[in-house]
C-alpha cells in the first residue's frame, strides 16, 4: 500500500539550531510532494510543494525541502529555527494523476528559546 | 472571511446519535476531502468528491457518510457515533489533479 513515513515523531530544539525533518514514501511512479504545518490550535497550511523541475524547494518562513528521487525522500530543512516554528509538521504524497493526498503521521517541533 | 468553512467547530455528542459536520468553500475547487486527525496517527482520508454526482469512499469510511449538497458544499455524517469517533475532522479542497489541498480550521468532535 501506498504510505508516508515520517520517522522523527517528537523534535525539541533550541532557537538557533538547524533543523531537518525526514520523510519517506512508498509510491514507486511520479509524484506530487508537500510539507504541511499545523501551527498550536489552528488548521494545516501548505509550507511548500514539489511539482517537477529542481529538486531542491523553498518555502515560506525560511523552510526547504529537497526531493531525492533514487531515495524516495523529501526531507524538510531550516538552517536556524525559531520559537515560533513550535508546530506540527505533515509530509504529505499526491501520487500523479489521482486526487489522493495521502500523509505521514506527523512531527511534532518544540523549539525553545 | 475563511476560504473553507466548517461548522460547528467543536461538538460534544452522545454515543449512538446522529451528527453532522458541514463543510462549505468559497474557492470554487471541485475538489473536496473529509479527514480526521489522531494523534500520531496523521490525517487519514475518510471520503472524497470530484463533484456533486462523484462520491469516493478513503481509507477508513466506516461508519461515516457523506453528502455534496453543491460545488461548495460537502458534509459528512456519523450515523450513530462511537467513543473512538472522538477526533479532529477537517475538510479540505483542492483544484483538480494538482493535489495541493486548503483546509478548514477543523472539528473537534468528542462522543461520550
């Protein structure tokens, strides 16, 4: 079955310190991918998105993520997070051509300052 | 005003009742999507619509069901609810094929 691991449940950091999210997915043909932010109390909104073209994206509030075909990965980054990047974080898969969204289970971000 | 909007935004209900969540969107997506959020289970996919007449079973569609009453408008019924129904519900959308999705600030359902 198609499925998005995220293996890193819980990450606690200190302001300042570089971050990186790992997220692997199943689905052997082309793919759609996303990472999705759930700040505390609120709805999930789209941090960035890979379509096609470099593999390396940016979003917004400093986050990247690069996708690594051969490895079936897309692992978020941020070089020096912040106390207000405290939330959960969503990898989600769009197989190509379906209108399935399909996501990991989530990492929770606690960053102290 | 929010793009997506779901009502109510929190609801406590009885094991056994009838309930309904309401879903409406401003964004003009044909795309609509019910999930539900438990913790450290992520979003699972409970039904989805291409449109009014299109009607798609996710992965965990038991004991739920659904209704596109127009474009913008997609509900999701529990027939007779269940303790282990307790979760965050949120409906999304999203323009055809492109798979990225918009959601709702989210349900927060309790069955006692």
């Amino acid at each position: 079955a198609q499925s998005v691991s995220q293996h890193n449940h819980h990450v606690i950091l200190s302001e300042a310190a570089s971050l990186e999210l790992g997220c692997n997915y199943s689905y052997g043909g082309t793919v759609n991918l996303f990472w999705y932010v759930q700040y505390p109390g609120q709805h999930l909104q789209l941090l960035l998105k890979y379509f096609s073209g470099d593999p390396l994206v940016k979003g917004i509030k400093g986050f990247e993520a690069e996708f690594i075909k051969s490895k079936f990965s897309f692992n978020l980054r941020k070089p020096s997070v912040q106390w207000s990047d405290t939330a959960e974080y969503f990898c989600a898969v769009n197989p190509y051509n379906t209108d399935k969204l399909i996501f990991g289970t989530g990492t929770r971000l606690q960053v102290f300052p | 005003d929010a793009d997506v909007t779901q009502t109510p935004r929190n609801r406590i209900t009885k094991t056994g009742k009838r309930i309904m969540l309401e879903c409406s969107q401003t964004k003009g997506h044909d795309r609509m999507y019910w999930y539900r959020q438990d913790p450290g289970l992520g979003l699972r996919l409970i039904y989805y619509s291409f449109d009014v007449k299109d009607i798609n079973k996710g992965e965990i569609s038991d004991g739920y069901s659904v209704s596109r009453q127009a474009q913008a408008k997609f509900s999701l019924s529990l027939e007779s609810a269940i303790p282990n129904q307790t979760a965050l519900y949120f409906c999304a959308t999203s323009a055809g094929g492109l798979g990225e999705a918009f959601f709702g600030q989210g349900t927060r359902l309790t069955v006692v």
